[in-house]
C-alpha cells in the first residue's frame, strides 16, 4: 500500500514491502540498508530486519524525511491462562499463520485460525508457524475450574487492574504487555484529560505519584507531560517510560487481542462531547463492541449510555457507600433494550437480598478488591469477573 510521508513514525513489519506514495523525481535512501533498502526505480521500500531508519528523499533542494521502526512479527500473547472448557484466541501479528500447532492435544486444543480451548488442567505450548517460514510460540496454562461454585462454569474472569502492577509501572505500555504476558485478556485502566484536551492514561489527577515530575494533569499539555519519565519510580530497568495516550492504549489492545476496561475519572473535561470523543476513538480502533466503560460517577454513565446506548457500562460503588434498593433501581434507569449494566463494589457490601434484587433485575457484579483465585472461590457464580 502506498504510504504518505509525514512527520509521524512509520511502523512495518520485517518482510513487508511498501510504495512511496509522493510526487515528484525524488531519491530516496535508508540510513541503515541492513534494517530497510529502497528501489530507486519503483519507488519501494522493503523492511529486512528490526530497528529504525530514517528514509530520505532529495530533489534538486526540496528534501522530505520520515522515521520508519520495523518490527518483528509476533504472537499477540507468550503466555495465556484459560479455563477448562473455555477458550482463547491467539493471533499472529506481521505474517500470515500457515500451521497452528499444540504440543499436547489432551491438554489444549487450536484451530487453524488460533482459537484455543481448555480440555483439561495442564500446561501446553502452542506453536504457530508464519508465511516467512519462522515460528512462534504462546504457553498455556489450562486450569482446572472445578474448586468452587464460582469458577465452575468458569464466569468468573479476572482483570488485570492498571495492568500488571507486581512487576512493571502501573498504567504503562509494560504493565499491559505484562498483564498479556501472564494470561491475562481484559485490562483496567484510567482517562485524564491533558490541557489541550489529549486524553491519557494515568490514574491520579497528577503526575507527582508516578513519574519525575509534578503537576495536574489538567495543567499540562500532552508534550510537555510526554517529557517525564514514568518508569524509573517503579524499577530503574523501565527509564524512559512514557505515559501513554488513550489512543496508544487502544491501539495495544487492538493489536494484543484484550478487552479495555475503561474508567472515566473525576475530571472538569469529563464532558458529554468528551465522553462523545473517547467513543469515536474507540469505534475507530473497531473495538465498541468489545469494550467496557465505568466511573465513580454515575453522571457519566448516564451521558455515556446517551453517546452509546449498546455500551457495556457500570458503576463503582464509594468504599464507605452502603449498596442499598435504591442504588439498584438507580443502576436500572442506566438500562436500555440493548446494552448491559454492572455494580462494582467490595462483596462484603452485598447482602442476601441485594444478590437477589441485582439477578432479577439483571444487574450484573463486578467485585473489587480480590486478590487471587481463593477470593474468586468464594463469590457467587453470579459475578461476571474481578
């Protein structure tokens, strides 16, 4: 496909081969022909091997540049946890899948398009070989989901809050490739506005908490936000990181096959057009029927349902709320014919009846604070995740 030169980085997988789309008796060259070379004649490029180059064109004394990052293909997951008797999919980015492979077929199961299916508690390997002839691998942990009422007809999924948090910065690109990495497909995270109206993904109001700087949020632009380092508080090893942009956080979960849970945070910018905003990324990314959106703040549940009558949408209860009838029958005015609608709150706030009311009305349950499959073991099979 053609490819228009602009300021922003390009990215293409090792092996691809594209057309320079610009008019005009340009040369074209790579500084570094081991990772990228250009045709001349045809006005290609063909990427060879992972870096980044910057690809330069000169006519007369008009000059135009653009940054290209190749990429290895790869498998959207090294590691997947799935249930017995459910599944999961892989995908294979950058080249086409030719033969979808399981070390132990007793164990886990695969399609010839990557779907995966737990057939009983063990560990596998999956094995996926690529058009460029190299193979790729994802372990599978198949577990056994017979312990409680709860998992048994495994409900019960559990998301990976701020990503994987035990070992990378929380709320960054690391924490979400390591959630993935460990199984998981359904990450949390948290929407801030910058002050030119970039959202991004950062849980506090300010940057003190997470990065080498200080401010709000709301009172920094998105470039000069993106010129801290969010890593180093964490682990020396994570130097450099960025906060990412909603939209680099959508792009993540397009590409590694999870399923966004998305918190609408206190925030003045936290508008009905804003709210309009982040749906329309997320329906340009292709993932509005494969998202979910909650808030401490019912107000924005309630533009959100306007803006997304099909959108999957919850509230979150405060720690020191008393879940009564009559917050239900506020959850029930959030319904439309189309869409679903949850509580998320500690399951201790849950009474007998409060259980009963929420599956009559069909409520569902999301529980918070939850620490392992032990937790998970004792909640009732009603709650759809953790």
């Amino acid at each position: 496909m053609p490819t228009t030169v602009s300021a922003v980085t390009k990215e293409k997988f090792v092996g691809t081969t594209y057309r320079i789309n610009v008019k005009g008796n340009f040369k074209w060259t790579s500084s570094n022909k081991k990772i990228a070379v250009v045709n001349q004649r045809n006005k290609t490029v063909k990427a060879l091997r992972a870096g980044t180059v910057i690809i330069t064109g000169k006519n007369g004394t008009q000059e135009k540049k653009f940054k290209l990052r190749v990429k290895n293909p790869y498998i959207n997951a090294d590691n997947m946890t799935v249930y017995v008797g459910k599944t999961g999919k892989l995908k294979l980015k950058g080249t086409s899948p030719v033969k979808w492979k399981t070390s132990n077929s007793k164990i886990v199961s695969v399609s010839s398009k990557g779907l995966i299916r737990g057939k009983k508690k063990g560990k596998a390997v999956i094995t996926v070989t690529g058009k460029n002839g190299k193979k790729y691998t994802c372990k599978v942990k198949v577990i056994q989901n017979s312990a409680s009422n709860a998992a048994k007809n495994g409900h019960i999924y559990k998301v990976a809050h701020r990503g994987n948090t035990t070992i990378a910065p929380e709320n960054t690109l690391s924490a979400f490739k390591t959630a993935v990495d460990k199984g998981y497909r359904y990450i949390e995270t948290d929407i801030q506005f910058t002050r030119d109206n970039v959202p991004v993904i950062i849980h506090d109001p300010y940057i003190n908490n997470t990065s080498n700087g200080t401010g709000y949020v709301s009172s920094l632009t998105f470039d000069q936000i993106r010129s801290f380092d969010f890593g180093s508080w964490k682990n020396p090893k994570y130097a450099g990181e960025k906060i990412p942009s909603f939209q680099e956080f959508l792009d993540f979960c397009k590409n590694y096959n999870v399923h966004p849970y998305i918190e609408l945070k206190e925030d003045p910018r936290m508008t009905k057009s804003n709210i309009q905003k982040l749906y329309n990324m997320v329906y340009a990314a292709g993932l509005q029927n494969n998202v979910t959106w909650f808030s401490f703040e019912y107000s924005y549940m309630t533009m959100m349902k306007q803006v997304a009558p099909s959108a999957d949408i919850g509230y979150v209860a405060h720690i020191y709320s008393t879940v009564s009838n009559n917050m239900v029958n506020q959850l029930k005015k959030l319904k439309t014919s189309s869409n679903s609608v949850f509580l998320c709150c500690f399951p201790s706030k849950i009474s007998s009846s409060i259980l009963a009311k929420c599956k009559k009305e069909k409520i569902q349950l999301v529980a918070r604070g939850i620490q392992g499959m032990e937790d998970i073991s004792k909640l009732d099979p009603y709650y759809r995740c953790a």
